[in-house]
C-alpha cells in the first residue's frame, strides 16, 4: 500500500507533471510535420523538418512547454484532429476534436472550422470536373516540385503518380478552386449547391462531427455556460481590440513574411488595381479598428495586477503609455491583418480565408484577458499555410526565437520577486 502510494507521489511530483508537457510538444513537431507534407507535398523532409523545429521555438509554445498549463496539449490535440481531418479519416479527428475541448472549451471554434472546411473539400472531391482542369493541377505539381528540388527531389518527382483521389491531391484541388469564382458570394452559393445536392453523403461522412456538438451543446446546458473554473473572472466580453492584437503579434512573430519591402510592395501593387475599393477597405479596417480600440480595449484586473506576465507590461509601458498610444498603434493593427490576408488568399479559397477570421474573431474577443497563449493555435494554422520561404530567412528567425527564449528562460529562472501580499516566490513568464 505505501509503495502505491510512493508511485503515485512521484508520479505526481512536479518534475514529472510538468514532463508530460515536454512529451507533448514532441508530439506537436511530429504533427506540425506531418501536416505540413499533407498541406504542402513538395515541401520535402528537410524543409518540413526546419519548420517543425522552428515552431517548436516559437517563444510561447516553446515556453509553456516546461510548465504544467494546458495550452501544448491542446496544440497537439487541434493539430492532431486537423490531420486526421484532411486524411478523410473523420472518427479519429473528431475523437482528437473532443480532447481538444477538454483541455480548452473554445476549442469547438476549431472543430467546427476543420469539419466545415473539411465538407468543402470532400464535397469538391464529388464534383471533380467542377474543381480544376488536369492542366492546373499538373501547373500546380510543376510549381511544387520547382520548391522541394532544393530539398528533396524525390518526393517532387514522385508528385506525378499522385492520384486525384489521395487526401493531399484533394487539398491542391480546393485551393486552387478559388481561381473558378469571380466573388466570394458566387463561391458561397456554388458550395451550399453542391452541399444540399450532397447533403446526405456529407451528413454520414462528418456524423463524428456531429456527434460531438451534440455532447458539447448538452455540456453547455449542463454547466450553464462554456467556462469552467471561476466564472466570473472570464464573463464573455465584447473585446474587439482583442482580435488585432493578434494580428500585429503573429505579423511580428513571422516578420520575414510580413514586413519586408517585397511584401508591403506587394501591397502597393494590390491597392493600385482598384484604388476605389482599396481605399474604401483601408478606410473601413481603420474606422472599425478605432472603435475597437475606442471603445472595446478592455483591461481585465488580472491584467492590471499579476506583474508577473510580459502583458503587464506591454498594457502600462506601451499601449497605455500615454493616450495617444493605442491610437497610433491602429496602422499597424490594419496592416497586420492585410498583409495575413493579402498571404492566405494567394493559396486558400475566399471561403477558407473568411472562415479562419472568423474563428479566430470567436475564439478570441469573448476573452476579456489578454493572453498570448490563446494566439498560438491560430498562429501555427498560419504558418502552415503561409508560402515556403528561403532557408536564410528561417535560420535568421529562428535565432530571434532562440534569443527571445533565452531571455524568458534567464528571465524566469535567476529574477525572482515576491509579493508583500502573498507568501512565495514569483517568477516572470508570457
């Protein structure tokens, strides 16, 4: 009985609880692999690898890596659930998709996001001659395999023997589905078409799906809400401000995507197509941004008393360092969310880029605090489907993630503090 109970303390034990998380994040670079291959086949082994490796550096996952918190398992369980989706194996992805809640209930928004996306595609699987000709397709496999020559000409060439019906030709067929439409709502009514032409195939497929929004809705009524924990210290809030926050820190965190000269050029040369309709969208993303900023900046308590998070610091020393401040970050904000849309668009259908905004919009403004913890999943589903870039850019973001890592690590083991209020030590963290 006592060496039961021996087990169980050191299993228990810090060390080991905090290890799990270490495992896990093991787990998130394998998948992250893998789905960069299922997404992008002409990546090759070693260009996939430089990015699971840099994800992994990624200074917030890296981080709670090595602290018992939640959030890399639920990386590993939405990254799981989104394979196993694109691979057309529905049962296994939505037994990952309900893991995933049970480590974080806004989770749902990612379930539904792949399942809806996930129809789309094997909706455009039944209408083959409606997709794309054979001649885009083989386009597409040549511009593939010009990528992975560098790496690994092998796969490139094995793209040829690729059938249409594989689960990583169907996604070189949805995205190059978006260049059939000449609007978003023209794609919109093609796919509804097509989905209550299809309804009862789709419904059988992604009855998994279903099966869990059943279980989850009934949580819901059952708890008499989507929190657990301490309700009121996360009332679903109104928090807009939210939203471009995180556009301007996964700009940041992939600056060699986003502020280069070849993209805000890029940028130019799009606005200067159709000046009306640019400066009609510039002119109401900076309008909408003010009245987030304006009127739905919200500055949770938490936020204004735990000194021991970075965002402590961001709110009082530089987006509340004077009132002017969270005015002149709006640009930025705007160009941020541009420039991640300018990106996704040139590889994803209309109706994909629409749906991830808005996932990224549920599962981010209810939340009243500000967390950069709840940016990773969308931050890593960007960098999956962001353009390959050159193995020199990687490497030279690869050590800022390793020096911004270095810093919170030296940060959070030899600068301890204490609370007059409260017994213990404190340490720094994101």
């Amino acid at each position: 009985m006592f060496r039961v109970a021996e087990t169980f303390d050191v299993l228990c034990s810090t060390a080991a609880l905090r290890s799990t998380n270490v495992i896990m994040a093991m787990v998130c670079a394998v998948l992250f692999h893998d789905l960069l291959l299922c997404i992008r086949p002409g990546i090759g082994e070693r260009k996939a690898t430089t990015y699971a490796i840099l994800v992994s550096l990624y200074p917030v996952h890296w981080f709670f890596s090595f602290l018992y918190y939640t959030d890399v398992a639920s990386l590993a369980a939405v990254l799981a659930m989104y394979l196993f989706c694109l691979k057309k194996k529905f049962w296994i992805s939505a037994m990952f998709g309900s893991f995933s809640i049970l480590f974080r209930q806004t989770n749902v928004i990612w379930i539904i996001f792949f399942a809806a996306n996930g129809a789309i595609s094997y909706i455009q699987d039944l209408y083959p001659k409606d997709n794309v000709s054979h001649k885009s397709i083989e386009a597409t496999h040549q511009s593939n395999k010009v990528v992975s020559s560098r790496d690994n000409k092998t796969t490139a060439q094995g793209l040829r023997r690729r059938q249409i019906n594989s689960p990583i030709s169907k996604k070189v067929v949805v995205s190059e589905s978006s260049k059939l439409y000449n609007s978003l709502a023209e794609e919109v009514w093609d796919i509804c078409l097509k989905l209550w032409n299809s309804k009862c195939e789709v419904l059988i497929a992604f009855a998994p799906f279903a099966f869990v929004m059943v279980a989850f809705v009934a949580f819901i009524i059952w708890n008499g809400g989507i929190v657990l924990g301490a309700k009121e210290a996360h009332v679903v809030s109104p928090h807009f401000a939210q939203f471009l926050y995180f556009g301007l820190v996964s700009a940041a965190a992939l600056l060699p995507w986003h502020f280069t000269p070849s993209q805000i050029l890029d940028l130019f040369h799009l606005s200067g197509k159709n000046k009306t309709c640019s400066f009609l969208a510039v002119s109401m993303g900076l309008g909408l941004s003010f009245i987030a900023v304006h009127f739905f900046s919200i500055a949770h308590p938490y936020l204004l008393a735990d000194n021991r998070h970075y965002t402590f610091y961001i709110w009082r020393k530089v987006i509340q360092v004077n009132w002017m401040m969270k005015y002149m970050l709006i640009p930025l904000y705007v160009y941020s969310w541009f420039s991640i849309l300018n990106i996704l668009g040139k590889s994803q259908t209309r109706v994909w880029v629409l749906s991830f905004v808005l996932s990224v919009a549920l599962v981010l403004v209810p939340a009243p605090l500000i967390e950069f913890r709840y940016y990773t999943i969308p931050f890593v589903i960007l960098v999956l489907h962001f353009p390959v870039i050159g193995n020199g850019k990687l490497l030279a973001l690869g050590l800022l993630y390793v020096a911004a890592d270095l810093f919170t690590l030296m940060m959070f083991l030899f600068r301890p503090f204490h609370w007059e209020h409260e017994p213990g030590t404190q340490r720094f963290m994101w």
